[in-house]
C-alpha cells in the first residue's frame, strides 16, 4: 500500500480508478473491511489525536476526500494527484451493487433521513438491494441489537453516515463484530441523497 504522509496520517495514494478497484477486491474479502474519506478538517484533528490517527491508520482504504489533501500533496511531492470524493465514490459503489447484484444497508442522518436517502437510491438505481435502514441517533447500549440487526441482513456494504470522527470510530470499534464485506463512512452524503 502506497501512502502519502499528511501530518502523520497515512493517505492512500489513489486515484478514482484505482480507489474503486481496490474496493472492488475489499468486497471479494472474508472480514469487514473500512473505508474512510478523511478531508482537511480529519487530517488536522487526526494529527493532533493518537486515537483518531491510529483509527485512520487501521482503516483498509484511506482515500483524500479533500481538496487540502491535494494541495499539501503538491506542495511536498507526496505523490497524490487527484481528490476523491466520498460522496462520488458512494455513487459509484451504488452503481456497482445495483450492476452486480450486491446489497447496501444505511446507517445515519436524523429519523426519517436514511429511509428517504434510500428510496432515492432505489429510484436511481432499482435493482439495488437495499437490507435495510436506520438512523444515527441511539445510545451506546443500543449497539449489540444494531450489530445483530445488520448481521442478520448481511449486507454486502454498510454506509455509516455518523459524521466525522463518530463514524470512523464507530467502524473502527465494530469492524471484528460485523458481519458485512465493506463497511464507509458516508458523513453528509446520506443528507445529500435524502435531498
Ligand atoms: N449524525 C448521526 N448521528 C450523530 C451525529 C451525526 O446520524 O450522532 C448524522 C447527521 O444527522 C448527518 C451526518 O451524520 O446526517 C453528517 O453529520 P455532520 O454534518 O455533523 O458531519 P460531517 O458531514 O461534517 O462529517
């Protein structure tokens, strides 16, 4: 793995092609694997907090969704040359799973939020296979009955839409428990397809 080193935080040096490959062979995988989309804003609390870095470091796919990134990038050679972004590579993951037959579950956004974010995906992509729904707003002791919920549904990929940092820390802490191929944090994206 390829990286650029963006005050110590490890990004992967992609490109949307080579991003969206390197997804293609994480939902070929037996664990869960995580893919974060850190921008400017997680690189600079990520640099300032061992935790977050260390979250980020252990994530299976770090791409730069930022254009920050880029910039930092250019200016000491580091050697990423374009953004990708976390709300185009989810659309690009929705296009795939509808072409081939894989399931989404959604996870985030306030009530009401997800469930929308997903009939607009089914109406743009109808032969998805959406598992399932819920929002982003529970207690901590509510989190076994989540993991269980999606465990039983099995969907090939879970959108966390949490915002940054939650949702890389939620990944992170349950990515041994979960029972999916390839689990993103989505942040605003979920806002966005809810329209
Ligand atoms: N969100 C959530 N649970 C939380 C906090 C945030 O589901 O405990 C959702 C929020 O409703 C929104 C999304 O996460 O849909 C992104 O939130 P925010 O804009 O704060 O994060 P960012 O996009 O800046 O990472």
């Amino acid at each position: 793995r390829e990286t650029a080193n963006i005050l110590g935080v490890p990004i992967d040096i992609v490109t949307n092609e080579s991003a969206f490959e390197k997804f293609k062979s994480l939902l070929r995988g037996e664990k869960c694997s995580v893919i974060v989309t850190p921008n400017s804003e997680i690189v600079m609390a990520a640099s300032k907090d061992e935790r977050l870095k260390g979250i980020l470091k252990e994530s299976d796919l770090c791409i730069p969704d930022g254009i920050g990134l880029i910039y930092a990038s250019k200016i000491h050679n580091l050697g990423l040359t374009e953004r990708v972004t976390g709300v185009d590579f989810m659309y690009k993951i929705l296009s795939y799973c509808n072409d081939n037959d894989k399931s989404i579950y959604i996870l985030g956004g306030k009530v009401g939020v997800a469930e929308k974010a997903c009939k607009n995906i089914k109406n743009k992509f109808p032969n998805i296979k959406i598992k399932g729904f819920r929002d982003g707003y529970f207690k901590e002791a509510e989190e076994r009955k989540i993991i269980e919920k999606i465990n039983e549904l099995k969907p090939d990929v879970l959108f966390v839409g949490l915002g940054a940092p939650k949702q890389e820390i939620w990944m992170n802490k349950y990515k041994e428990k979960l029972n999916v191929k390839v689990a993103m944090g989505i942040g605003g994206s979920i806002d966005i397809w809810a329209g």
